[in-house]
C-alpha cells in the first residue's frame, strides 16, 4: 500500500509519496499545504496509473 506524507520546511510543505517500506517514490515541495496535498495525490494518483509494484524499485 502507498501512502503519502506532508511536512512542513520552514516557509515550504514537502510532500512525498512511499511505498511500504519507507522508500520514496514520487517527492515535491509546494508553498502552501493544500498545494502540497493535490500534488501528492495526484503523484499517487500517476504511480497507481502506471500499475506500479513494490518490485519496481529494487535493482536488476
């Protein structure tokens, strides 16, 4: 299951997408929260798309 975490960087919100264990999968940064929140799931939105698997991150 992704998931998606906002934070907060001095006068910016980050915004990442990860897999389950903890790995970045899509990251941006926005000027204010609800920016931050639609470009997160809208990433996620894109990662699901593409029928993405926990498989895809580890080397070949």
């Amino acid at each position: 299951m992704l998931e998606f975490v906002i934070f907060k960087r001095r006068r910016s919100y980050c915004w990442q997408v990860r897999d389950p264990n903890g790995k970045m999968v899509a990251t941006g940064t926005e000027k204010t929260r609800p920016a931050a929140r639609y470009r997160a799931y809208r990433a996620l939105f894109l990662v699901l798309s593409t029928r993405w698997q926990a498989t895809d991150l580890q080397p070949s």
